[in-house]
C-alpha cells in the first residue's frame, strides 16, 4: 500500500546490481515506492516500465533529480561517478543511496562528506550491506552484548568464485584493485566488531595465481593484509578471486571469552548429498545468492532511517574509512612497504 | 503496484499462523492484495486495519464472502471449521487456501473434495508448505533429476521444543494426536519423494517421555511410525514435543546412487559460537522462524496457480492421502496393532 | 614387554576380521600377547608366522585348545561355528573372546549361556565392539551423568557402502539376513543407551533397492524397524546395504532433556575440501575404519576383564538378547506381522 | 616382540612430553623398544620403571649416552638444552628425535646441523609432529596428487586454549615468544603444502588480549603475521593463547582449482550434543588430545627411517628453516617492520 508516509524513490543505473535493487524498492521494502528510473539504456528503461511497472523512465539523471515526485534516489552507477552524482542528487535535495565503493579516491570522499554536512536533513547511506546480513547482524548483537568479552582480532575474508572469461581482468583498470573492491567489506565489518577503533597501519601482500593480464593493472587475484587499530586491536584480511566451490565470505571474531565465525561453510542451504564425492553441501555462487536479504534489509534500513529522521546505521564516515585504509593496503602492496594510516 | 491482473485476497482468521499469512499477502507476495478480513475478536480486526491497511474488516465470514471485490479466501481458521469453510468459499466462488490440515475425518475430507469437483475453475490449496522451503524443493528436483538414483526410502522427522507451559496438552482433544498435527508434513514430503506410491499397510509405537497429562487423551509426546508403500518403497516417521534445542524438521531420501538430508542441525544462521561450550550454532526455535520463506512462497504459488489457471502444485487430494495415512498412524498406536490401507 | 600378568592369547580364523584382530593383539593392546594361532589355511598361518612372529600357527583348533600356554582365545571362525567353538574353549579352560554374532539362532545362544554357568572363572565376551568406540563411551557416559535427562528413544541406523560385486547375495544364506547381520550392533546400542529395558514387541520392513538376488534368501537390502521396551522406551533401526558415500554407523539417543549424536557424518577425517562439487569431506568406506579404534579398545577390555577377574563390560546375555531381538525383527519381515517377545 | 633389528631407544626428559613419548616408545611404536630413560627428578625415573618395566633410569644424560645398548635417543629436555644435547648423542654415535623447536637461536641451529653433516649414518629429526596426524597426511597427499592445482597460499592457525593460571607467562622468558614457541608448526606445514619455497619477507603483529605479564617480555598472547615466498607464494599465520573452547590447529591450503581445510571445527569426537545450547561438540582441550596419533606415527617415521637407512620425512633443515622464519616473525613484532630473509 502507498500511504503518505511511503519513501518515494527514483533509481539511477539498472545494471546487474541496478536491476535487483530496483526489483527489492517495488516490492519487497515496506515503506518504499519506485517511481521513476533512469538509464541511459534503451532496454533496460523498457525492462523497468514493462516488468516493475515504473512508467517515468528517463535517459538522464538530471530528469530524475529534477522530479517533484522523487524524495531519495539509488546510485547504482559505475563508481567513478558516485561521488559526483551524490553531490547533484544532494544538491537536487534527494535522499541517497549509494552502492559501495563511496569512492576510489580519498578526496573525492571527503568532498562527498562536505556537501552532505550542508544538507543536515538528508540521509546519505553508502551500501555496505554486509552490517544487514541476519548472521552478521545476529554475531554483532552479540558481540554488543558482552557474550564474547572484549573483541581484539577480526580475520575475514572474501573469496569470489572463478571466473574463467576474466571478467576481472578487464574490470581491474577501473575497480580500485582487490582490496578497494572486495576488503572494503571486511574492512567495514572489522571496524564494526571492533567497536570503530582508529586505524595505525596496515600491511598487505598479494598474489597472482591464475589471472596474469591483472599484472599490468598492478593487481592480484589473491590478496591478504593485516590492519592494526588503536589499543591493540588487530584484523586480517584474504580476498580472492580464483575460489572453486563459490562466493564465500567468512568472518571470525575473537574475544576474550569467546569466538564468533560467521559464514565458515558458504552453503547454499539446508541440503546435504551424501553421494560417491562424499557427504558435501553446494555453495552460494556468488555474492548475490549469499546477500539477497542483506541487500533487503539495507534497504529497508535506508528508509526507516528517512522515516524516523534518524542517522543510517552506516554513515558515510563509515564510508570514507574503509576507502582510506582499502587505499592504504592497495599502496602496502605496490610499493611493498608498510603503510601508516 | 495493484493491477488487473492482481489477486484481491480476503482473510479469515487472524491468530497466530493467521497474522503472518496476512502480513504476507499485504506486503511481501507478488500479485496479491489483501483486501479484506474477517475475525471475532474486536482487537484482530483492529489490526489489520490499523497495521495492514486493511480497512474492510468483518466479524462473520458470511460477509467476507458475500463481497464481489474478493477473488480468493486465506482460512486460518481452527481445524474443526476447515472443511465447512472451504464448502462454504467455494460456493461463493471464491479461490481457497486453507491452513493444512484439511480435517481430522477421512469423510470430511471427501467432502471438501467433492464440492471442489464441482468447482473446477475454482483453485483449492491445502498449506503443506514444507514442499516450498527452498531446501526441500532444491532436493526434490535433485531427486527428480535422478541424481540420486531411484528414491524408495524417506525418513522424516518433526520435532518441536518443548513447551514447559503444557499447550500441546490443553490442545490434544482437538489436534487428532501427534501423528495427524505433526508426522502429515512428513507423510506428505514422502509421498512427494517417492512419487505419490500408493500407501499398503503402517506402524506406529509412542511414548510419553514428558507430558503425563496427554495419556487421558490418548495421545502421545513422542511417536515413531513406518509406512510401507507399493512397489517396495518404504517411510519411517518421527515426531516429538520435548526437544531441548529447536523445531527441527529433518528428512533423509534414500536413493540408489545417493542420500540427500535436509535440515540435519537445525541451524537458526550461519554463526558459530566457539566459547566454554565447545563449537555452537543456535536453532530455529519454532517452525515458523525454520519455514519463513515457505510460508511466502507457498502464496506466492496459490497465487500464481490461479493466475496462469492450473491446478497449485500441492493439490487437495495430497491433503487428503496425507489425513488418511495419519489417522491410520493414529489408529496403529492406540490399537497397537498393523493398520491396513 | 611381557610380565607375569600378561595374557597368552590365541587365536582362531585369520580371514579379513581375523587378521585384524591378530594385529591388534600383536601389537596394540597393552597386557596382551599373541602366543598361537589356528587357521585351515596353510597361506594364513605363514602368514601369522612371518608378518607378527607367531611361531605356534595350528591347523586345527583342537591343537590350540589344547596348548598349556595359550589362557585366552580369539575366535574369530565363521558364525555358525561360534557356539560349538565358545563350548569346546570353554571345556578347555579357556577365557574366550568371540566374534559377533554369538549364533543365528536362540538355542544356540542359551546352549553357550548355560557352558559358561559350569565355568565361572572363564570370561566370554562377544565382540559388540560400537560400545568401546570413543564417541560411544563418551556418549554413554554423558547419558549416565544425566546429561540429556531420561533416555527414552533411540534411533541407530547401520549403512553399508554398496558393494558391486554382490558379496551380501552370496553371504545371504549364511548371514541370518540385514536385521541380524547388521541390526544387532544398533540393537545392542540401544538396550545399552537405555538401561538395558526389556522388549514388548517389534516391528519390521524391508525393501531390496539393488540386489534382487537376496529375494530368494527372504532378505532385503535395506530394512526399517521400531522396538518397543518396557517403560515406554523405544527403538528404531535401520539397515542399508546399498549406500553411495560409505559406511556409516549413527545414532541418536533422545533424553528429556537433550538428544546425542553420534555419527552424523562419517567422515574420514578432519580434512575440508572446497572445489567444483561444493564442500565436502570424504567417508569411512567400511565399518572397519570407522572402529578400529573401537576393536583395539574392546580386545583391552576383555584382557582388562580377565586381569582383574570381573565380568566384562559386554556379557553373554547381552549377546543373546541382541540375537534375541534380531531374531524377532527378522520373523517380523518375512511373516509381515508384529512380533511379541 | 623384540627381533634384530627393533631399535632400542633411550629418553631424555621424562616430563609431561617425555612421558608420553615414554609411553609411546614402550607400547605402540612397532620396531622399537624402550630400554633405558634419564631424568634429573628421582620420581620420573621409578615411574619410568615401575610403569614402563624400564630398569635403566640414570640421573645424568652422559650415562645414558655412554650406554652401549641403546641405537638412539628421545631428547625431550627444556629447549635451552637442545642443541648441546643433539650434539652430545650425536658424538656419542646415537641417532637423535629431539622435541620442537630445534633451537631458539639461528647460529645454534646451524651448530647442530654443522655436527649431524659429520655423522651421515645417523638420522636426527626434530619433532614437527603435525604432518604426520593423518588428516595432515591426507590433505598432502591430495595436494601433491594435484587434487586442488597448483597450491599458491597457506593459512594456518595454531590457537590454544586460555590457562588462567597464567602458565604462559612464566614461561615467557624462554619459549622465544608466541611464533618461535606455537607459529613454527604452521611455518612448517605451509612450506611443505607450498613445496618448500624461499622465504622472501614476514610482517607480523600480536596484542595482548588478556595476560599484560608478558609485556615485559615482549610478548603478546595473540599474533598474526605474513610470509611472503618465492615464486609469489603467500602463508598467512595466527597464534593465540586465549581460547575458550579449547586447542585448535587449523589451516587451509589454496590451490588454484580448490582448496582444503585441516581442522576447521576442533571436534573432541563424532559426538553432538543438542540441548539448550544449541547443537554443538566438544573439542579437544589441548594440541595433546588433538595430535595424539601424530606423535605416534611421527615416531613410527623416525624407527623407519633408521631402519630403512634413509632420510626421515622431516629434516633437520626444516627445522632450521622454520626457526629462520619464527625469529624473523618474533624481530617484526618487536622492531615492527618489515624483515627480510
């Protein structure tokens, strides 16, 4: 039902991701209403009129911006335009989402934070959806509530399957690298866990094991870091993306009384085959399969936020701070040195 | 959005199971609206209304149907009503989803059978919605794929936590027993597995390990069951009210080339706990948190079986073999004897 | 090293068990020594004399019955020479450990019993080796402290990985059929878990899933059966000879106040292996690998039992109720009625 | 039983390892016997006697060196006394097991290997038991048998459970801190899963989660580090002392078409437990219960390798190594820097 407090939201970029964010806003998030689109591609404003029923579906963003009838706008543009799209859709005096990364680079960042110091009333939640997953969300509740003391150590990982076209590898010039584009997820968790600790310095190595054309992108296909914190506390990260059996991110918690680990086995779900291989569980093949109500809830998250005229729980600060220190472990691996932050 | 093509719902009943049924239609259940609603208690109608939306709301079911803006009727209704409701919905021409179990009386059940005969443009749904929880149904095509060879044995367990208040013993006159409340989910995922065999002969044995207070009823907390069915294929059951950790429904399908569990630890997410316990996961604790999105998508189903007319995938006869082989389950324990089918 | 308390074993039948147990006793268990040993195979006893140092290997069992040195026996010779062998030990002054089954049939069985009346000093015990298998002790000892409240059901399945070549058909006429064969183990585990109630009444089903050739012996490749106790304690079985991933022995023992496992998964090792066919571990391929540690741990028992001249942990009448119970579970099969015991 | 070629073995060092090493040589090594022991402490050697059956205790190492029936030594003293004492047996003509590490100090390392080139009839092999646990040993095998591709990263961890009494602090001062005292297991499994690679770089960092006495030692309870190889092999390591759940060693191998896990859930045994907790096992209270069979088969390798004149599995440069590589961990943590090897 569309009641006068529904969010009324316009989408900007119906892409992979473009297209499910469009598909959660007109019909699975109480409270929020799709009603107008942009793309630059034909096709895909007739998929968005035809299948979700949004007739106003523009080539431009600024026809988005300028509607009347829009209060907050998706972002799911390529990167190297999220900042400056933030910057007009606050200007335009719309609400924002926008996917993650903020930003590859760290001025860009701070530029977005400045513009939405201005405009105090409108929420800006970059989309680290991982805070919104039920495990995650369930491991952090109890990590607030003391049920492993003092957190110290979080070691996550993010480790995509094989993609034997090399998508990577073509992506590689314009995705920041393996750590700006996968780490910064767990960057963010470990922050998280950690109760938001400043970072020190980081370290991070990498390897090549399948993907030689990311080499003169100076990328990885394989990539770990440490990261220290304040008051000793301490993370690890793995990212891969050369993994067999499926999209997996694992995260483990360590405290004092206490380990949480979230995500240890990707499986797909409750099935077990036991057959000539063995007993074994199929795994969630990418992101998407192990996230689908993640990216619900974050969404939904964004518009209670709206509604209540409160912070999102995931501020652009937020942001800014897994851009900084994903920044930090691109360059440790560059240039082979430890990075103080 | 609501168009042409959209399923006007109305509801009757709004207890437990029938708040969540009604919170799916309003909001999460593509192609379906819930228009009206129907309950005696004053405080239920109130709620819908107020949370839902749902402004027309009808202390007697007679109004709910007599409404022309109603395409198809939700009965959430006690037991005993179900077989006259359906009547009653289908002479109003009205589409019926009926919470399972279609009735405690094979008679009955004929009953219902043969009004809908009469209607056969009318769709009529009994809710055994395990078949829709995503596990099940990956399983189920597995099965019918042939990866696991020719099925011809399914185990299937249902087991609730305990509930220290006694409930299920205040409910025994009226819940058919153990057998028929629970062990019919089971018996209707075997029929599933194994290909709807006809049923031959079965035997039942239960204790009471807990709740002395179900022995005047006859009943029991904890029943163990086999069915023998043509062509050699075989089921054991089991079901218990005095678990510990959790609602766990699991299933184990035998095939020649292979075995598939579903549900073998009844995992509540994907966090382990590693502490003074040892390794840990938490449970479902009921199966309403276990089968969430079932529930969702067995709606979605009725919905989009009326919507392409075809009869829903889990038809009324299913119903009707899963009563008739549980009251034989109920007969075996308190005769204590092989029941013929 | 050998002491004055150290027994003097020999033993009878150096097939695949045999040979096993030999090893064991060559080697592995503390307080022991394997002094003679008996086999009709010429091949066999060059074997015991080369591989393990036993110099004394007779052809005949009398001859090593008759050995002053020799204070125990092994028998491990095919089952239906089990009781004349316990018998003609016993007359000889030995203690005896012997092979499962004790017989396939109940007079045989009572016919050992009353032998080992005449001869108090002697230790026999029968080789129901899943007890001493860690898991099982320490679930056994959990139960006992109360740990699950009250056991009163008991699930226990015994799974074979399928043999292609078809050894069970022509093992058939001689192996009392799958209840026998295999249930006796799960059997003697329940009435262990349990408390050792007295059985009421079985039931029994079966079905032949591969190998149609046991038709004509009466058996079946796979069989399901329920065990009622006294006290309302229940049992179910279940055989499988025909399973894909390997040999796995489970069970579940349900409490009032919690439920065990042991051996939900059979896995081989505690190695994890992510790839194509998603995660999975590999699987004892027979039940030997699953409990060798099991038969070293019972051969120490039944020399520990001896040393300290007390029952062993496992006695004759276990032995025979086991048979007992599995003779009834057989007649209820091929008769297709319940069994009163 | 004893033949001409069982080794007879003499062990130094008869605390809580040497015991069991004690216990290991005198009841489940086939191929040795334990013929003679040297303990400082009067109490070790009657147990070593009365327990073991061996009757030739000496207070002093020299004695048990000077002992003409004795082909080779089981040091297990305090580390300080490693080297020295490898070189003592070895003049003394004996071949030599020594306990981990081999020393705490490169040059001594190099001493000994220096002493074991002027000796190359006799076998010395350091303890680094973890390969020989079978699932270790499978998880090789599968690697070497080019099951998960080319291996490219390791990660292993080695945590142990919280002593509360603060044993971990005492001992600071000479276990040569977290990486030397519990890393170099890991350094070692990761250059024999990655093929043995030159060390390139480490970076390490640690805190203190719960013991502030090592502070003054330099030391952390919990540490993380990274190993980069040659040929852009990568090894990621963590180290804890403040576990609640228990011991833990695990580490997974990434290859380029699948990776293995080792030890991801330390379980006790096959048991679960269901109850109010959840679902859940037990797991092993130290790395004892958890590499009990290593230590057997380890030195089952070592009577091997003297028996069939070959080098042992594990050689004394891979002692070397892994020390090589801890020191550089332990210098990173302290001086926090990159070190390069």
């Amino acid at each position: 039902m569309t009641t006068s407090s529904t969010l009324r939201v316009g989408i900007a970029g119906l892409g992979r991701m473009g297209r499910r964010h469009a598909e959660n806003l007109a019909r699975r998030v109480p409270g929020a209403k799709l009603v107008a689109a942009c793309s630059p591609v034909a096709e895909e404003r007739e998929w968005v009129a035809r299948d979700l029923g949004v007739e106003n579906a523009h080539a431009d963003l600024a026809d988005l911006l300028a509607r009347k009838d829009v209060d907050a706008v998706f972002l799911v543009t390529p990167t190297s335009f999220h900042p400056e799209h933030i910057v007009q859709a606050l200007k335009a005096g719309k609400h924002v989402f926008c996917e993650k990364p903020l930003a590859l680079d760290l001025a860009e960042c701070r530029r977005v934070e400045a513009e939405a110091a201005k405009h105090p009333k409108l929420k800006v939640m970059i989309g680290y959806g991982r805070r919104f997953d039920p495990s995650y969300s369930d491991a952090h509740a109890k990590v607030k509530a003391g049920e492993i003391g003092t957190p110290y150590l979080v070691r996550s990982q993010n480790l995509d399957m094989n993609d034997p076209s090399g998508f990577f590898v073509r992506f590689a010039p314009t995705s920041g690298g393996i750590f700006l584009d996968c780490s910064v997820h767990d960057i963010d968790l470990a922050r998280w866990f950690l109760g938001f600790p400043k970072p020190v310095r980081v370290f991070a190595a990498g390897t090549i094991a399948i993907h030689e054309g990311l080499r003169e992108h100076g990328d990885v296909d394989n990539g770990v870091a440490i990261c220290e914190f304040e008051g000793g506390k301490l993370a690890c990260f793995a990212a891969s993306r050369t993994m067999a059996h499926g999209h997996e991110t694992s995260t483990e918690v360590f405290g004092t009384r206490g380990r949480l680990a979230i995500g240890a086995n990707p499986r797909l779900n409750r099935v077990d085959i036991s057959d000539a291989h063995g007993v074994r569980n199929e795994c969630t093949p990418t992101f998407y399969e192990r996230f689908e109500e993640a990216f619900q809830r974050e969404t939904f998250e964004f518009v209670q936020a709206i509604a209540e005229d409160r912070p999102p729980a995931l501020t652009l600060h937020d942001a800014t701070e897994a851009t900084r220190i994903g920044i930090a472990l691109r360059q440790s691996l560059t240039a082979r040195k430890i990075v103080e932050l």
